[in-house]
C-alpha cells in the first residue's frame, strides 16, 4: 500500500533525501553548483540534477538565476531552515560512539516528599556509582511530573498516586497504607491502630483539598459518623510532620517517605479504614526507556531500605 503522506500519484517519494538536503544547503551557501560541487566532493552536473530532482519533489522552485548566481527562493530558506535539526542530530549520533559518559544526562520531576526525603539520599548513592551521569531534580506536584514525562520535558516522574494520563506508563514499586501520625508522647500512641472515632474531637492536620487522599479522608470520618476538628491544612506532608512535632495536632498520612526522616520523636500507626497508596515510577507511554533512566530505577528498588513502620 502507497503511503499518501510520502509518496506522490507516480508512486515516487514525496520526502526530499538527505542527499539532497546536503546539495539543497552547499547550493544556498556557496550560490553557484560548481562551488557546492567542490564543497560535496561530487561533480557539478550531480549537483543541477538533485536540485532539479527536488524542485520537480516539491513541485516548487527552490533558486532563480541572477546572472552566474543562484539565488535561493523563500521555500529554498524556509527548507533549509527545517532540515537543520535533522543535520544537527546526525552530526550528534555520529559522534555518539565515541561520546565520554558525561553526556548522560537524567531529568527526574518528584512531590516535594519523595524528592527531599526519598530521592536525595539515593541520588547521593547513584552518583557515587556514575559520577558522569548528570541528574536534573525538579521539585513539583504530581501533575507536573505527569505533564513533564508526557511531552518530554522530564525523563522520569516518581509519584505516589495514580498517574492517569495517556501519555505516560507506570511502574509500581512500593505500596503503603495510611498511619496517624502523632508525637511519640501522645495518647494515640499506645494504641496499635487509630480509627476516626479514637481521633474524635482531637486536633487534626491534613493536607489540602488539591490533593484526592484528602476526599478518602473526609469520606473515612463521614463513614464513623464523626466529624473531624480540622485545625491546619498544608500543602506537603513535611510541613504537617513539623506540625505534628510542634504538638498542633495529629495527622493521617502515607508514611512513604516520611517515615524515613522523622526519628523517634514521632509515632505511626495504621488507620482504621485502610486507605492504600501506590507510588511509581512514570515513564513516557511511547518510546524506550532513557538507559540512564532505567539504570536509576533498577538501582533505586536495588537500594531503598525498608524502613517505613508498617506497610
């Protein structure tokens, strides 16, 4: 079957040849065959011929004579102009063989959290292993590490919600429940798991509503009939663990990272409903993997402790 989009009614491509690209540019440089026939290593009447071959493609005149020279049309430009990325890239993947390592670059778009209390330590860990590869770490929220991956800005997004969108894939790696958070002194903490009914009227901190683990939240304390003393609501879980800390109240929360940083000083236990949480790695849905990109996922399940309380 004929492509209609690359070929033309004769059954003869449509799309101009890098060689004639090449020609096409050494012509508009030099404005004369003879000299772009030099400059190619080709004759002069090889260079006339890809020029007429592509204006007879196009369907276009690319240059008009002005005495001795050539002078290319606005489409000669406006051609040229969009085959230089294509000579950019070859040039690039020609070299690429022989390129040192320093040219691995990875762009990763995390939550807060996961950033500074997951990812930090473990990218200290991956470097001191590829010491050329360099890492760009992006601070945002889940939707704009869903957004980056999907049109390209960002190799790879860590999140811990589900990613739905088109135009990436997931890649589970870790799944928690939710814990009340509370100073270790606290009276919840004797317990071995807090419902919304042993929280009652007790001060509670909880995420804003932008984020939908604050819905299945409310929904839990509607279910018990109980109505929550909402005191504070803050955009990351490491401003509530500092609230927490402080003693303005206790908090329900995915203990993945958190848990890895907070120290003794603060207490989690499993809540009653359970309210699950999965966190992934997001990659493009089209298109391989970047390598360095799977070398620092498959290192980072190889790496992370296990050192959430309860999952």
């Amino acid at each position: 079957m004929r492509d209609s989009d690359s070929d033309d009614e004769s059954g003869r491509s449509s799309r101009p040849s890098v060689r004639e690209l090449k020609v096409l540019h050494a012509v508009i440089t030099t404005r004369k065959t003879t000299a772009a026939a030099q400059r190619l290593g080709v004759s002069q009447p090889a260079v006339s011929r890809a020029i007429a071959a592509l204006e007879a493609r196009l369907g276009r005149d690319l240059f008009v004579r002005d005495g001795g020279r050539l002078v290319p049309t606005a489409d000669a430009f406006a051609l040229d102009a969009e085959a230089a990325p294509i000579f950019a890239a070859l040039e690039r993947l020609a070299s690429w063989p022989n390129a040192p390592a320093a040219g691995a670059v990875l762009r990763i778009l995390a939550p807060p959290t996961i950033a500074h209390t997951f990812l930090a330590p473990l990218v200290v860990r991956f470097l001191a292993v590829e010491p050329e590869t360099r890492i760009q770490m992006e601070i945002g929220r889940t939707e704009d590490a869903v957004r980056a991956v999907a049109d390209g800005t960002a190799d790879l997004g860590v999140v811990d919600v589900p990613a739905g969108h088109y135009g990436v894939r997931s890649e589970p790696f870790r799944q928690s429940i939710a814990h009340a958070m509370m100073p270790a002194d606290h009276p919840l903490a004797a317990k071995d798991e807090v419902t919304p009914a042993d929280i009652g009227d007790t001060p509670l901190i909880a995420v804003t509503r932008r984020f939908s683990q604050r819905a299945r939240l409310e929904r839990a304390f509607s279910d018990y009939g109980v109505e929550p003393r909402t005191v504070l609501e803050a955009g990351t879980v490491q401003f509530l663990t500092e609230m927490v800390r402080a003693g303005v109240g206790v908090a329900v929360v995915n203990p993945f990272p958190i848990a890895y940083v907070t120290g003794s000083r603060i207490a989690f236990r499993p809540f009653v409903p359970q309210i699950e949480y999965e966190s992934a790695f997001i990659f493009p849905a089209v298109g391989g993997n970047l390598p360095v990109a799977r070398r620092f996922v498959d290192f980072v399940r190889t790496e992370q402790a296990d050192l959430v309380p309860v999952e």
